[in-house]
C-alpha cells in the first residue's frame, strides 16, 4: 500500500475506531492455535523509506512481491513510516481495516518501543521485525528474523581486493553498531587475504539516510585514490553512482545495484527475503508453530551475491566462488584467530576461533587492523 488516499483515509479512520486487541491468548509463541490452516494469509509490510530506494527498502518490496504472487496470499505495504508513533498508527489500521494476521514491520527502530508496546493488544497478530532482536521475555507473538550478510560482504571484499590496483578501498557506513562493524571486518579481513597491504578507509554518516554526507564521503575517498567503494546505508544509491562518475569500481548492498554502475559495479551483498517471506506464509498457511527467531545465511539461501559485474577478471570470480562453496558447506571461519583490531591489540586470541552463529560476535565493537578509521564516528 503506498502513501497515497487509501493510506490516509485509513488513518483519519482510525481515529474513529477503538483500538482494542483481538480477543483471546495464544499458545505460545506461533498463531496454529488461532489461524490453523487459514484460506487466506493477509500480511502486512511497512517500510521507513521509499520502497525504490535501490536498498534496504527495496529489498524487502522485492521479497513482499514475490510473497503476494501466492494465490492465497494478500499482501499490503505503506513506504516513507518514520520511526515514531506513526509506525504504531500505520500497524493498528493494517490489523483493523485490512485484517492482518502477520506483520513486518521492518525497520530497525520500529522494534523498541513501538512493537513491544503495540503487541500486547494484539495478541492473535504475529509482529515479525527485521533485525534479529528478540530474546526471552519479550511478548509472546513478536519474532524476529535476520541473515549473516556479512557472508556475500566477504565475497565482495575477495572480490574488492583483486580488482583493487591502489590498494585503498572505501567504506561508507551509518551507525557503528556491531552489524555494521561486523560487515567492515569481513569486507577488510576478505581484501587482505589477497593482498595483505590493502586498507580500508571507513567514514561514519551518523545516519541511515545521509545522501549529502554520503556523496561527500564518496567523493573524499576517490580524491585520496580510493578505487573501490562499498557501503552499509539504507540507499546505496548516491555512493554507486558517485563511484560510477568518479570511474571506479563499487560494491552494492541490500539489492542489486549494477545498473546504477554498468562499468565499475563488481558484486554485492544482497538480501533474499522472497524465500524469508514464503517460507513465513507456508508455516502459517500449514498452522506450524512460528520460531521467535530465524537467521541463515548463504547456506540457508536467506541472503545472496549479486551478479558479477563486466569488469570482474575470472580470477577473481573463481576465488570467490572457491570460498562461496565453503559458505555453503558451512565449512568457512572468518573469525579465526590471532586477530588485531586497528589499534594493534589482539581481540582473538590464536586457536580461538567463532562460528558465524557465535552470539559473542553480535557485541562486536572495534575494527579490524587494516581499516582506517575510529567506532568513535
């Protein structure tokens, strides 16, 4: 559902409406007890920025469309949902008005408070978040679902550092948050393992939409002789074009970004959420309990790498398949020690090593040696 009459109306309706809960407790956590092999799944969508944002937004539109193709499936979204009391409003006119019996409510901010306090209401709703912060004693029909994207941000990294002639790449980020770090380390750690000498220089926006902070990143870094960008923002669009114009290479992010990049884009680091969003409507459609959290990787087909771009020699592309393979089996370590942060203390000590489901890589927060750059901002 976009912001258009529908989606207004739908609010100033609201106003006029009670916004108490359905009646009734649920089972634990999972709907089988209350929509046991229902005719019709109606799930919900809402997004905090435009669904053609060629990034984190689009990524979950594309996955929404491809869960409404389902003939007894209903899928509605609205776009452009800030971070406030309007998320709240937006949820309770797509339970009351068009009936949903799932939600995704996909934005990182839209977890705490605004689902955890609006869930309670609700109790025959499921309010699945994208993010991977549920944990006990949260309310019993919230979930929440994420993937190891840091697994194809590695690839791209190989990728990065074979196609890099300066040695220098560049990294635009947000926030410093450990999901972010975590992708800076392995898009690092990957382009050194082909050529140790590399760097990356990290530049924090303070912000997940930043398009002027972004191009001026972007710019910044190709004036130092930084040869390929890559970025963990919710648009990568301004700092793949921005490579594009300056003619250097890019990795993308979220979605496939290469026909913003004909000639420099590489690869990239996307999210599959058709098979997350499918897989939800065929648990549900099946009355089967709902797990509080569901996280995968490549192995798990929950995120992918983008097509290799023209410019990508075959040597690159046979050693990222070569640890692609590895991903897949579940036989590739990143984090094996002794590794150094970027202050030359050793973080992982030799014959320590954490699996990519490690919680203790979730606290993450310092940066690899190699990167140039502070968590400070």
């Amino acid at each position: 559902m976009s912001k258009d009459n529908t989606s207004i109306s739908r609010r100033n309706l609201l106003k006029a409406m009670a916004a108490a809960g359905a009646v009734g407790t649920m089972g634990g956590f999972g709907i089988r007890s209350v929509l046991a092999a229902p005719k019709t799944v109606n799930m919900g969508f809402v997004y905090v920025g435009p669904r053609d944002d060629y990034g984190y937004n689009q990524a979950h539109y594309e996955g929404k469309s491809a869960v409404a193709k389902l003939d007894w499936v209903k899928a509605f979204d609205e776009e452009n949902v800030p971070e406030t009391i309007e998320v709240v409003k937006t949820m309770e006119s797509m339970i009351n008005l068009n009936g949903a019996q799932v939600l995704f409510p996909t934005s990182f901010g839209y977890f705490n408070p605004f689902i955890l306090e609006t869930a309670p209401k609700y109790p025959d709703v499921m309010f699945l978040h994208c993010g991977g912060l549920w944990k006990e004693g949260y309310p019993s029909n919230v979930g929440s679902y994420f993937g190891y994207i840091d697994e194809p941000v590695y690839l791209s990294g190989l990728v990065a550092g074979h196609m890099s002639k300066t040695g220098k790449l560049g990294f635009i980020a947000a926030i410093p948050i450990p999901q972010v770090l975590r992708n800076i380390n392995n898009f690092t750690m990957a382009a050194r393992s082909v050529n140790p000498k590399i760097t990356t220089t990290v530049v924090f926006t303070g912000g997940w939409s930043n398009p002027v902070k972004e191009a001026e990143a972007a710019n910044a870094m190709a004036d130092q002789g930084i040869d390929v960008l890559t970025c963990h923002v919710d648009s990568p669009k301004v700092v793949v074009q921005t490579a594009e114009k300056r003619g250097i290479y890019c990795c993308g992010y979220h979605t496939d970004q290469s026909v913003l990049a004909p000639k420099g884009f590489l690869t990239g680091a996307e999210w599959n959420w058709s098979k997350v969003y499918t897989d939800y409507a065929g648990m549900i459609k099946t009355g089967k309990k709902i797990p509080n959290l569901i996280r995968g990787g490549l192995k798990e087909g929950i995120v992918k790498s983008s097509p290799y771009g023209k410019a990508v020699t075959a040597k690159a592309k046979a050693h990222a398949d070569e640890v692609r393979a590895k991903f897949m089996k579940g036989d590739m370590i990143v984090y094996k020690g002794p590794i150094k942060d970027n202050t030359g203390k050793v973080v992982i000590p030799k014959d320590k090593s954490y699996a990519q489901t490690d919680i203790w890589l979730e606290s993450m927060d310092w940066l690899v040696e190699g990167v140039i750059g502070t968590t400070k901002g």
